[in-house]
C-alpha cells in the first residue's frame, strides 16, 4: 500500500461551508491500518515488569541526585 494508491480511494466529507469534516476509506485499506498500527504499538510496548524496573532505577538515580533540568528533559520533543 502507497500514497498514491491511497490518494484514489480516499474520499471526503464536506459540511454546509464545503469544509472536510471526515474521511472515507475502502475497508481493506482501514483494515492494513489498523493491523500496522498494532504491529507498531506491540513492537514498541514494554512489559509491566521492565517499566517495574525502569521506574525503580529512576527513583534511584533521583536520590542519589542523578537529575537533569526539566528544560533538558524536554528538548528535541514537539
């Protein structure tokens, strides 16, 4: 599945003001969405026990006063 594909099957809908409010797109093509989208959320999931342990490190490092300031927490995130 490409774009181009995609951009001959989709359609929209309009409201009164000819502005698109939705999007209609043949079953198969939701269908190979979803299953993607699956494989990446499933690919990308960690475990309950590794976030377990992910959190108890972080509480570790935090006491032993490992910290980084919040701006630099933040960069490169949009």
């Amino acid at each position: 599945m490409n774009i181009k594909y995609l951009e001959h099957k989709v359609r929209f809908l309009t409201n009164e003001k000819g502005q698109k409010t939705d999007v209609l797109i043949p079953l198969i093509v939701w269908e190979k969405l979803i299953s993607l989208l699956n494989e990446k959320l499933s690919e990308n999931s960690n475990t309950k026990a590794e976030l377990i342990a992910e959190l108890k490190q972080s509480l570790l490092d935090a006491q032993e006063g490992k910290t980084f300031p919040l701006e630099e927490l933040w960069e490169g995130i949009e």
